[in-house]
C-alpha cells in the first residue's frame, strides 16, 4: 500500500476532498451552529430559545412556517445531542447524563421513514450520516411490513450505556403508544389528542419532555389550543417561527414560495400561524382593528356583552362614539371554573352602572336554565338583560362594521380577544367551530343589543351635602 507522500499532487487533492466529503457526511450534526459562518448560532435566536426552554418546560411546541429548519434543525439536532450525551460547549438547554429511552413520531410509517429516519440516521445503506453519527450507532431493528424502515435504533451514550430510540407513527393508533416509561417524545407533527395524552403519560413519571414540531397546516386541532390558553401553564412553552427569523431564506427564495402557495396556506407556510378550515369569519387584518388603548371619554355611551359557562365566563366592554359610529372594545373579563357570585363581583367592578346583556341560552342551555342563570346574575347585582342571539344576523353586522372600520380595539386591554379573532371560523361543512369563541360571541351580543341598552356615566357627586343643609355662618 503507497503512502500517501508517494502520490501524485493531483492524487493527493482527490483523496484529501475524499475524505473531507467523508467527514462532512459523518458529522452533519456539526453543520448547525457554529462559532463563525453564516448559520451561525447567533443567527438562530429563536431555536436557542427553544432549546433554553427544556431546562423547565417539560411540554414544548414550535409552530413553525416551512423551510425554516424545524424538524432537523430543532427537533432532529436536540435528540441526536440526548441520545448520544454530546451536547455542545453553548449547550443552553437540559442534558441527560445518562442514556435515555426516546420515542419519535409522525402521521405515517413512510413520512417516519423518509423524514425523521432520515434526518437522524442517513439514508438506508449509509447509517451515520445522518445527525447521529456513526460511532454512536450500535445496532438497529428493521420495521415489518416497510421497505427500509427501522423500528427500533440502539445509541451509544457517552457515559458508557445505551440509548434507545423507537420510531413510532399516528396510524398506528394509541394503543401502539401505551407501554413503556420515556424519557425524550419527539412529534414532529401535531398528533390526535389521545396520542398525546398517552404520550404525556409516558414521560409523567420519569420527568420526561415531549417536543412538538411542525408547520399548522390541518388547522386548530385539540393539542394546539391546549397551547394557546393564556396564560400557558408553567410546564408549557410555544414558539412561532416564521420565514423572517431565519437567515438562509433570501428574499427571492421568500418570494418565490409565497407565490406557489395558495392564499389559503401563506400564513401557515409563512409564519407557522394555523389554518383556520374552510375560512375565518371575520376575514380582516386584526392590526386594523386593534388601536392603543387610551381614556374612555365620558360622553361616550357604555355596555357589555356576557358570556356563561363552566369552563369559560367571559365579558367584553364597549364604548360608543356616537360621532363616527364607532364601537371601541376597551375592557374583557375571560375566566372559567368560578361561582357566579366571584364573575359578578369582577364584571361589577368595571362599573356597576353599565348595563349588559347574556345570551339568553346561556351557553348552550335550555332558554329556562338559561333565564334562571340570568335570574342569578341579576340578584348579584348585575344590570342585564337578554341578548338578541341571532347568530347570522350578528355576524353580518359585526363584518359590516369591521370591514368599515366602525369596530376597534385596545391593544393591551384585550388580550384575548385577540387570541379568538384570528381563530374565529367555520368548518368544512360551514358550521361555526364553537371553540374558544367566548369573546367573538360577546362581540355579536354587544353589536345587535349592547349597542341599544349602552347608558352614560352618571354625574360623580361632589361629595358635599345639598344646598338647603348648608348652615348659615
């Protein structure tokens, strides 16, 4: 065998591009973050956010537009980095130090193959070019009934033990998630809420995470509005990431996309914001709507709209300005699980002279329990009457008045009202979807009869006694 000073130059420089093509696709977990580059970790505040997260997040999600590096880039690279212990000096987030036991899942045994397998392993026949490299690779176990497929991949952990990966799918069904204990769940779509549930088990007694990852293309499923309660539950993390975040999307690139997806997609496959069915309701810009909040003006007329239920009570104030006809929604209430005297006595404190109405149904009940709920409210206190809840009729004229500018906003006193408008929609067989719409409700309430019933603030009284008490000096 020639040593390699006995080659030719020209020989010399191909087997050296050899090996450096070798290397590379050897260590492609090294092509994310470097010190210096274009890619950069600086570059990528927000995956280093995600990242951060997991040191107390033990429920983490990144709804994230396309192209932006979600699957091998933020859920690929963080399980190659715990199933091996080779973490980064930078490192932000939890480590292992020990091996682990680590599911990954999709919708189906193929897109698991040709996605997750792939980013993690290589390609079939080549095993190590992928981001786990390939002295970690101990043994792996082909899946039945799927060409190329892997079941089960075994890790070498830096401590000395094994690590153990399954590849798992949704059409498997749940049952398929039931069994052992995990310490790592990687779902790089978003799954039924029933997988998640057993995956949550899973991990519950061993203080395990799970990491959501995927682009919002099927709309506002069960998991997803988990996620967007406000505020999250301390255990929880969600992480938007759009096209404008990363730095290897030119804007070519971003113009070119944009213009191969239909109107319908752009935002999900842009920004990572969900699809809302077969279309929102209220099809408007909501920086539109939303103004900076400022002093109700006295001369202004007021109201609000109630909206009961168990799980969520919800009220939003509105002022008139009757000069350009315009409602401005300055003030909510959005609480769930309380006794109608406490929701009475919040929505008293905004002012128990301005009169409200309720759906006369109250939330979904029979038109009796929904006058005796009234009946409840109103020996509370509470000034109130029955709205007029023509569903058709109020979202005409709410869309009337949105689309001419004669409904607004405050910014930061309504918080989620902006958290239901963009979600606001019908399915695909036109039907209302009738989640998280508390506050789109009372909006229609307040169009059709709050607008009626809106009163004046009363005269503050001066606080001294009338004129015929006044003692003579």
């Amino acid at each position: 065998m020639s040593l390699i000073a006995d080659l030719s130059p020209k020989a010399q420089e191909a087997l050296f591009l050899q090996e450096a093509i070798r290397r590379r696709k050897t260590n492609r977990i090294d092509w994310y973050y470097p010190d210096e580059g274009p890619l950069r970790r600086e570059l990528y505040p927000k995956s280093l956010e995600f990242f951060t997260a997991g040191t107390s997040k033990l429920e983490r999600m990144a709804m994230a537009a396309n192209r932006v590096g979600k699957t091998e880039g933020i859920g690929g690279y963080e399980t190659a980095c715990h199933l091996t212990g080779v973490y980064p000096k930078w490192w932000p987030g939890r480590v292992f130090k020990r091996p682990i036991k680590a599911w990954c899942a999709g919708d189906t045994s193929l897109t698991v193959r040709d996605i997750l397998q792939k980013k993690l392993l290589g390609e079939w026949g080549s095993f190590g070019t992928g981001l786990i490299r390939a002295e970690h690779i101990v043994r792996y176990t082909p899946k039945r009934n799927v060409a190329e497929a892997v079941d089960q991949v075994v890790v070498r952990h830096v401590s000395g033990g094994l690590s153990y990966l399954t590849f798992k799918s949704y059409d498997q069904k749940r049952e398929s998630f039931q069994g052992t204990e995990q310490d790592l769940i990687w779902l790089d779509e978003e799954p039924p809420q029933d997988i998640y549930s057993e995956c949550l088990t899973r991990t519950m007694t061993v203080n395990g995470m799970i990491m959501c990852t995927f682009t919002p293309l099927r709309g506002i499923g069960d998991v997803i509005f988990a996620f967007m309660e406000k505020p999250l539950p301390d255990h929880k993390f969600l992480l938007g990431i759009t096209w404008d975040d990363v730095p290897h999307l030119t804007e070519r690139m971003k113009d070119e996309m944009w213009k191969s997806y239909t109107p319908a997609e752009r935002d999900a496959r842009s920004k990572g914001i969900p699809v809302i069915g077969s279309g929102r309701i209220f099809p408007v810009i909501m920086d539109e709507v939303l103004v900076d909040d400022f002093p109700v003006p006295r001369a202004w007329r007021k109201a609000f709209a109630f909206d009961v239920g168990w799980k969520k009570t919800a009220a939003l104030w509105g002022a008139i300005d009757q000069e350009s006809d315009t409602i401005y929604f300055y003030s909510e209430y959005y609480e769930g699980q309380k006794e109608p005297p406490l929701h009475a006595s919040a929505v008293k404190a905004r002012g128990v002279w301005i009169p409200g109405c309720i759906d006369p149904s109250a939330n979904g009940r029979s038109q009796k329990d929904g006058e005796q709920l009234m009946t409840v409210y109103q020996g509370e206190g509470m000034n109130l009457v029955n709205a007029n809840n023509a569903v058709d009729a109020g979202i005409h004229e709410t869309w009337s008045r949105l689309s001419t500018g004669r409904i607004k906003v405050f910014r930061k006193a309504c918080p989620n009202w902006q958290q239901e408008f963009p979600l606001y929609h019908r399915d695909e067989k036109g039907l209302i979807v009738k989640k998280r719409d508390h506050l789109m409700d009372c909006m229609r309430y307040f169009v059709l009869t709050g607008m009626q019933i809106a009163a004046y603030q009363p005269a503050q009284r001066s606080g001294l006694p009338s004129r015929r008490n006044w003692r003579t000096v």
